[in-house]
C-alpha cells in the first residue's frame, strides 16, 4: 500500500526520490507525490495516476533540490484526488504519512477552531496542521514532531521537511514500517528498503514510538520518551537483481521461475546441518518450543493457504493438534486461549495489518510461545514474535504470491519435522528420508516449470471462460484453493475451489460444458476418490483439466486433459503440485491482457484493515 521515501544530499535529490517511488509502485497506489525544500520555499509536485505522471509533471516544473519527500498513496480517507494525494503541507511544513489516524476528526474540529483551513479529505492533513502549530508555539522542527505523535492515535510512519530548516528533515515511526539509509555524505529514509537500496545497503530500522533526525552528516534516533538512543545498524541482502525485470515479460514470471533458486536458499541451513534443528528458529527455541501441545496457525489470503498445507503436515508428522485461521477472523472473535499452543504467524511482508493484530490478540489472551513464517527481515510481524523462521525468497514484486508461498511451504514442513523430532515422533531413518527428499526439491521443482509451454496452452483455452472450478483433496486441497485464487486475483476470471468430496453436496450443479474443472490429483491415498469425483464432472459434461504425476496412471480421454509433474515426490507434493497453477493463472491473465504484476484493486502489502 503506501509507501515512503526520503532523502538528504549534496546532489539533485528529485531522481532520488522519483526512482524510490517507482520501486515502491509494486505495493499497490493510486496517487504520488514529491515535496521538495528549494531555497526558502517549499515546491510540491502530485498527480493521481502512476509515478510517471508525476515524474513528467515534476519534469515540466524543472524541480531541483537537495532535501526532500516522496510518497505513493493508497486511498483510504477520502478519495482518489490530487487534493488528496501526499505531500501535504501546512505553512511551509511538507509531510508524507503511511498508516491511519484514529482520533483524525477530533484533531481537525480543535485545529480549525485554531484557525487551520482544510484543503483534503485525509487524516494526514491535520498532522501538518499540528506540526505547523507546534512550530508556531516556539518547538523546533523536531521538537514539533515529537509533540504531534504524542497527540495521535493510530498507526504511522512519516516523513517530514519545513522551508525553514533546509538542512534536516525528521521522521516518526509508530505501527508501520520506517527505515534510514546510510550514505556517504547523504542519508535516505524510506518505508521499504527496495526504494533506496540502490544508494545504500546500510539501514536503522526504527523502533516503535522512535523520532529521528537526518541531516547530510548523521542521524540521531530518540525512543519514545524523547531521549536519545542508540539503533543497530544493519546491511540489508535484498539485491538489486531481485528488484530487476531482467529477460521476463513480468515479476510474476520472473517470480515463478525463481522457485528452484528461492527454495534452495531458504533450504540451505536444512541442508547443510541434514537434520531438523530447533535452531532453524531462533535463539528462544528450546524454552519456546518446550512442552508445546498444539499449533494455532494464523495468516491471509495465500499465506493462510500455505497454513492450511502445514495444518496436514504438522497433524500428521508431529501427531500435534493444528488449527489453522485467517487473521482478520480470529482477531475478532473470543477464542479460548491454551498457553501451551504456539502461535503460528505466516506473512510473506510481515506488515499485513489483520496478521499482526491477531497476534497482538493472541499474546493479550496469554500466548507468549509464538513463531512467525516471514520473507522481510527486520518487518513488524516477526519483531514482535519470539522465533522467526524467514525464508530467503528474495524481494517479492509481482502483487501475486508465488515464491513466497512455496518458501514458506519449505519452513512450514521445517517445523513439522521439527515438532515431530521434539516429541519423540520422528526417527532417524525418517528424518534422513525427509531431508533426502528436500535436497530434491529444487530439482523437482525446476522439471514442474518445464511443463510451461504445455500449460500455457492450456491457458488459452481458460481465457473466454467466466467461471473455473479447482478440486483437491487432503494436502492438496489447499492447492486448489491457492489455484483458485491465483486465477481470479490475476486474470479476473470467477474461480472457486471445493474438496472434490463436497462436489455433490452443492458445486456440482454449477458443472457444465462452459465450466472448466481443475483437479489437482497425484499419486496418493486420495487418487481413486479423486477420479470418482472426476467420473461425477465428466458425466454432467464437464471439462476436466487434471495435473497429476508420474505414478498415476492418469489417461487422456475425451473431455479429459492431463498434464503430469516428472516424478512423484511423496509428501512434498503439494509444494510441486503449486507451480502447475500459478502458470496457468499467468498464462491465462497474460492471455486475457490484465496488469499481471498489479491487478486491480489490490496491493502488495495490505496494512489497512
Ligand atoms: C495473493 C496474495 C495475498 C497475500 C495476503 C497476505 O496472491 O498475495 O493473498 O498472501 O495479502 O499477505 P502477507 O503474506 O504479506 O501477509
């Protein structure tokens, strides 16, 4: 959703800051903008619409300067207008702001009894105000800052520059992510690391309730009671490849064919220990994971699906009990709390709002053993958990999940072993056998992608449909759920998925000869009720598209098409079975001609409820 940028220079920061917006568009926006402290002025540049409009705005304006903001918007308060695009400005005082102020309409009845004058319809305008009317009261800059967050609630990240103090701006964390680059001679702030990581690999990751101020020389961090404090400072590993198109037409495919190398990586501390160590998550594990009774796992969207994989694993390997819920679901309702659970986050951006509230929920019902499943170092979600397993799927760009999702499959299955181990459940013969069969798994995974050009053609044929049915059973429904959704959210076609078994119950008066059914059936208990489901959808004319494997004997036949993975992979085979149904979602979106990488109406990070 929104996101931030900042900078600080000797130089012209406009391509700067142009050039961080442009890396933060993956994160889904409608509006942006650049504020910019030029001499005793301050000079703003929006525009609704995508970055590069502004860019040509900010072009045609000949904007130059050494300190400045950016800013991409996502609307919430108030709609889609320049008006209420950031930056916004009071008197001489630019801000950006990511994030929502709660208390925003009791602040701008009091400021405009002051005398403010409102020109939007956001929350953010009155924190200008504020700041504007601390300023006035004698506060500096940063004194100003620190005496508006004290009067907001709600959530925020923001970035903020004044006419009158070219050479600093001041920045202000508080429930959304905020970080400082560090350059030679010049500094960056930004929301995600991928807006500066061209400049600098060094970065301060703030703290809740931190203030800042950033000059051309230094920064210096106060906590929350103003005082100032010492913040480590770390280099970030996301490369600038990841953040690159490179020979593929979208970061989805890109993203899809990273799989192999993604995996590997996230593999790679498994691999080389060839067992399953507690350490894999965290320092606290011994003590966390002592005495553990049972598995709560809770996420969004495709990372609850990867939840609802791990629920059969963690079930079945461990012989632990596991539940498995979405976030914005459990966060709202009174769930009897057993302390001896261990509370499960799963996030590919460890920022999405409705996750980290349910774990706030979690810890305030008493859960204090609590683990998330993370592809962004140093986001919200795992800072506040004990364990973190981050899987090293690299940036993620395209709004659809792929890599992230089968990465996370890997630390999913990492800590079924891992429980299993824990309570006596898992040998060391089984314990071998499973590590033998992930050292394959990229390999397994890279024949699945060979299967593309097969799949593509089968794409043509989804894109004049209106309607797709997916079916899976066991491990490999949620398959199908994830298929289901990668197809709609890309390609916009209405996509449903059902445990085959619930065919009859229901879905199966939507079958018929313009309603393609998707089946995802390899070789496992499950195959021969799997094909009585299929024999259900052929004898009411329906068209079956059925990815299987190697063992399982499937035949084509009229109205029946089969594509098989290489080689059947035992219990890992949901995680190959994934890539089938993420080419056919792109394949199809592609041929349907939708925005790929940035569907509509949604965003990469989802930080508002
Ligand atoms: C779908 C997709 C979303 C996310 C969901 C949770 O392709 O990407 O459903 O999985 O918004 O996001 P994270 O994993 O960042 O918490």
């Amino acid at each position: 959703m929104c996101g931030i940028v900042g900078a600080i220079a000797d130089r012209d920061v406009v391509p700067v800051l142009i050039d961080g917006l442009k890396r933060l568009e993956y994160r889904g926006y409608d509006s942006a903008g650049i504020a910019l402290v030029d001499g005793s002025d301050v000079r703003r540049v929006r525009r609704t619409g995508r970055v590069s409009e502004m860019e040509a705005a900010a072009q045609a304006e000949g904007v130059r300067a050494s300190l400045g903001i950016g800013h991409t918007r996502w609307a919430t308060h108030g709609g889609v207008t320049e008006a209420n695009a950031h930056p916004h400005i009071s008197h001489g005082v630019a801000l950006v702001h990511n994030g929502i102020i709660e208390n925003h309409e009791q602040q701008r009845e009091r400021l405009q009894q002051l005398g403010y004058a409102f020109e939007s319809q956001t929350d953010t305008e009155v924190i200008a105000h504020l700041i504007h009317h601390y300023l006035k009261g004698g506060q500096d800059l940063l004194g100003a800052l620190q005496c508006t967050v004290k009067e907001l609630h709600g959530a925020y990240a923001l970035a903020v520059i004044s006419r009158k103090e070219p050479g600093r701006m001041v920045v202000a964390r508080m429930g959304c992510p905020l970080l400082i680059g560090l350059g030679e001679g010049e500094n960056f702030v930004a929301s995600d690391v991928s807006a500066i990581v061209q400049y600098t690999r060094r970065v301060i990751f703030l703290e809740e309730g931190d203030t800042a101020e950033i000059s051309r020389e230094g920064v210096r961090v106060f906590g929350a009671d103003d005082a100032p404090v010492q913040r480590e400072e770390h280099l970030s590993d996301v490369s600038l490849a990841s953040l690159e198109l490179g020979p593929y037409r979208h970061f989805m495919q890109k993203e899809i064919h990273e799989q192999p190398r993604a995996i590997a990586d996230t593999l790679e501390a498994i691999i080389d220990a060839s067992a399953f160590e507690p350490a894999l998550f965290g320092k606290d594990t011994d003590e966390v994971l002592a005495g553990v009774e049972g598995v709560q796992i809770l996420a969004c969207g495709t990372s609850f699906y990867a939840g609802s994989v791990a629920r059969y694993w963690i079930e079945a390997i461990s012989g632990l009990p596991c539940s498995v819920e979405i976030a914005s679901e459990y966060r709202y309702r009174k769930a009897v709390a057993n302390p001896k659970q261990l509370i499960v986050t799963i996030s590919q951006s460890g920022e999405t709002l409705d996750t980290m509230e349910a774990l706030k929920y979690a810890r305030s019902l008493g859960h204090d053993k609590t683990l998330s499943i993370c592809n962004v170092p140093e986001s919200a979600i795992p800072r506040a958990s004990r364990l973190v397993f981050y899987t090293r799927a690299g940036a993620e760009i395209g709004v659809a999940s792929t890599k992230a999702f089968t990465t996370q499959l890997v630390g999913l299955f990492a800590l079924a072993a891992t429980l299993a181990k824990l309570h006596g459940r898992l040998d060391a013969d089984k314990e071998g056998e499973y590590i033998e069969a992930l050292r394959h798994l990229p390999g397994s995974i890279q024949h699945a992608l060979n299967l593309e050009p097969q799949i593509a053609l089968w794409a043509e044929r989804f894109a004049p449909r209106d309607h797709a049915l997916f079916l899976g059973r066991g491990v490999h429904y949620p398959i199908a759920l994830e298929g289901a959704l990668k197809l709609k959210e890309i390609s916009y076609i209405h996509a449903e998925a059902y445990p085959a078994g619930e065919l009859k119950h229901g879905p199966l008066a939507l079958v018929d000869a313009a309603m393609p059914v998707v089946v995802i059936a390899p070789n496992d208990s499950l195959l021969e009720k799997v094909k009585s489901n299929m024999q259900e959808v052929r004898a009411r004319g329906g068209e079956l598209f059925v990815f299987t494997d190697a063992d399982s004997n499937f035949n084509e036949s009229e109205g029946v098409h089969v594509i098989r993975t290489p080689r059947h992979v035992g219990v890992l085979s949901p995680i190959v079975h994934t890539i089938p149904v993420q080419l056919l979602a792109y394949h199809t979106a592609l041929s349907r001609g939708t925005d790929v990488d940035k569907p509509r109406n949604l965003a990469k990070a989802v930080t508002v409820e």
